[in-house]
C-alpha cells in the first residue's frame, strides 16, 4: 500500500517539479558590448512564476554542444527576483559594481553576428533556446551599439524578433526594464535631405540633465566609427540645444539665424541606417540610438525634406514608436512645436490667404483678398530662432513685398485684431 501511494504522488511530484521550471526565462543578454564597457557577455534570468526555483545544475548553452556553464549547486530564483550569468565576473562587477545577483563565469563568448543562447535543466530538459542575429528583423543597436536585448513578454515566441527590443546603454542586469532618461540625449536628426533642399546632415544635442554640461571633448560617431571631437570650451547648459553639422554654410544659409551650431564633421550619415553615439571625454558611452530608413521608423525623414524628432525624450532613443517626422525641413537649434507651420487659427482662415510664388527671389506677393485687410493688426518675419527680421505694412489686400533677405527659411507670421495667428514657412532662394 505504501509503494502504491509512492507510485502516485511520483508523477504529480514530477508534473509539478516541470511547471515550476516553466517559469523561468531569459530576460535579457548581452552579446555585443560597446568598445567602451568591456563588459563581456552576460545573459539575465528571470522568475516569473509565484514559487521559488532551484536551478543547481542547470545549463546555460551556445549553439556550440561543448561550450556548457553548470549553475552552482543551492542556486534559487525567487519568484519576481532576475540572476545574472557573466562570462567573465571580474570585467561584469567593473562596469556594473552594485549589481550582487550575478554568478559566472562562462568560458565561452556569444557570437557577434548570431548565435543560439541556450538554457538547460539539470537532466538536460530544454528549457528556453533562442536563436539570434545581429541584422534586422532583430533590433541591430544591441550589436555593439550599447543596448542589450531584452524581451518583451514571456507568452510570446523567445525566437520572434519583435518580441525583442534594444535597451538603453549597458543594459539594466540584474533589474527590471526602466526608462533610460539620458541627461543628454540626440533629439533631432536630419540624415537625408530633400533634394530641393541640400542643407548636409547634422545632428541636434539636448541637454535636459538639470545642470551644465562641458563637452570638450566629448565624440560623435557613427557606426563606421567616423568619429567628430566636440572642440574646448563647448559648454551646453540646461535646457540648451547645439546643433552639430558636417556643412556650415549651407545649414546657416538655410536657416538663417540659427548661431547654436557647430562643426563641421567629415563624415556623412547614411540614408539607409546608421548609428548616432555620444562618447564623454573618459570615452564612456553617453548616448547611442540605431535609427532605420524602414518602417516602423519615420520614412518621411529619408529624403522627403523632414528630420527625425525624438518625442519621447526620457525614453528609450532605439524605440522607433519614441520619433517622428518633424516639420517640413526640421527645427535645428529650437524646441519642436506642433502643429507645424503652417499654423491656421481660429478666425483666419488659410484658404483666404495666398503667398506666391514660394520659394521666392526678388518679389513675395500677399492676397489677403479673402480676408478684410483692416482686420490685419500686424504682418511680420522671423527667422527659426524668433528673431524679428523685417515687419511688412499691410494696407490693401495685395501686398508685393520687395524682399532685402538672405537666402534662408523663414516664417511669415499675420496677426489679426482679436489676437487670432496665421504663420507660414516662406522660403527665399
């Protein structure tokens, strides 16, 4: 009787032993760090059950059969509770020193291009495999870029790309996911101009830390490691914005006005794809986004004469869904607004309002014959900065303007008696 009541519970020991070690998954690995963490590889176990569950013995895999890390005996995941694995523990604990729920080492490294990250119970029963690469469809920005890979839920197919995500730099082991909240963060990206507006490409710098920042020198690069070295004495203070461009003349040209600006860098940024990196002068990694000409990224902002705004500035920069495509020709040096010039208001009405021919030479003709040009208080032009540039007298409802300005985008800005707004983006060849 007592062997039958053995015989019994065996399997439903067994059944329930299985279950618990369902609840374990990878969460997160690194498998190509930036140059400057040296960090080596590491991958992140995760509980996410209701019990606790002991992993002794179990084995964590690359898709080479030799290549095994035993976990140590008495080795337990809490439910909620994330261990590392490192490969190597002295490098992990130099970059990442607060992190205890780590153990290692592995003596073996995760490829650079692809590779399976494998993890095995103690009889050898598959618990999770994925099968990676470093090129899309897989988020690209963990391939040196910074990032990890991290997932984004366990009921979905560990071998789906789009169950992954690239994280922030240097990952969050041993944690859960947060927000990366860069102090200074790349905000606008012009990469491919439109061919009627040839301005170069540049890039536009955020700082939102709260303090100062001094970025002498401080790097950008991209990913063929093209590399621009902030010059001394560039300061950025908070809630300032530097624009970083590889053609001077042509983007001042354009947006006349615009004084926050450097360079140039000799570089270009590719049309299909590229990495923007911010090094700090000791050569840590800073910033790093991987933006894409593909969707779902912006594809308006590959040629179509609009930039790449980060929206989501606290978040994560390689989350296509965190950018937009800005205002036609972009918004270098100053803040994004929406909606866009041209801006309609309530009581002016853009169909009564005729600005031809735009872009312009020598003449801007004006019919305002759709509106009563009594009701026009003020007519005026400004530069991307608000700088007032020339005011323009309205005294009939065709007015030609004989222009002194330089070549250059501008907004033409009508305010009405009531305080209602019409502005439009005019440009002069």
């Amino acid at each position: 009787m007592r062997q039958i009541f053995f015989i019994i519970l065996s399997p439903l020991f067994l059944f329930t032993t299985f279950l618990s070690a369902q609840t374990i998954g990878i969460s997160e690995f690194m498998y190509h760090a930036d140059t400057s963490a040296h960090s080596n590889d590491w991958v992140e176990l995760y509980n996410y059950g209701n019990s606790p569950v002991n992993i002794s013995g179990w084995k964590l895999k690359d898709e080479n059969i030799d290549n095994t890390f035993i976990i140590p005996t008495s080795t337990t995941i809490d439910p909620g509770a994330y261990l590392v694995i490192a490969q190597s523990l002295d490098t992990f604990l130099m970059v990442y020193p607060d992190v205890t729920n780590v153990i290692g080492s592995f003596d073996f490294g995760l490829g650079n291009k692809s590779d399976q990250v494998r993890l095995l119970d103690a009889s050898n029963t598959p618990i999770v495999e994925i099968n990676y690469v470093d090129s899309l469809p897989w988020p690209s920005a963990a391939d040196g870029m910074g990032p990890s890979l991290q997932i984004k839920s366990f009921d979905d197919d560990p071998n789906d790309p789009d169950n992954w995500f690239a994280g922030c730099v240097r990952g969050t082991p041993g944690t859960a996911y947060f927000p990366c909240d860069y102090p200074l963060v790349i905000s606008e990206i012009n990469y491919n101009s439109a061919s009627f507006f040839k301005v170069g490409d540049w890039i536009e710098l955020y700082n939102r830390s709260g303090a100062l920042i001094n970025l002498s020198g401080w790097e950008f690069r991209d990913q063929q490691n093209n590399i621009f070295v902030f010059p001394t004495g560039t300061i950025l203070n908070d809630g300032e914005r530097l624009v970083v461009s590889d053609s001077l003349d042509a983007l001042t040209t354009a947006f006349p006005g615009l004084d926050n600006v450097i360079g140039e860098f000799t570089f270009s940024l590719s049309n299909g794809g590229d990495a923007v990196l911010l090094y700090d002068a000791a050569f840590t990694l800073q910033f790093s986004v991987k933006y894409n000409d593909k969707l779902p990224w912006p594809i308006d902002a590959d040629g179509d004469g609009y930039t790449l705004e980060f929206i989501e500035e606290n978040d994560n920069p390689n989350i296509p869904e965190n950018w937009i495509a800005g205002c036609p020709f972009g918004s270098p040096g100053i803040p994004f607004t929406f909606p866009c010039p041209t801006l309609q208001a309530e009581n002016i009405n853009k169909n009564s309002i005729e600005i031809y021919p735009n872009p312009f030479t020598d003449y801007l003709y004006l019919d305002l014959s759709g509106l009563n040009a009594g009701t026009i208080q003020q007519c005026y032009i400004t530069d991307f900065s608000g700088r007032i540039i020339t005011d323009i007298q309205v005294d009939n409802s065709i007015v030609i303007w004989n222009n002194t300005l330089a070549s250059g985008i501008y907004l033409l800005h009508l305010i009405a008696s009531d305080g209602t707004q019409y502005t439009h983006k005019i440009i002069r060849n």
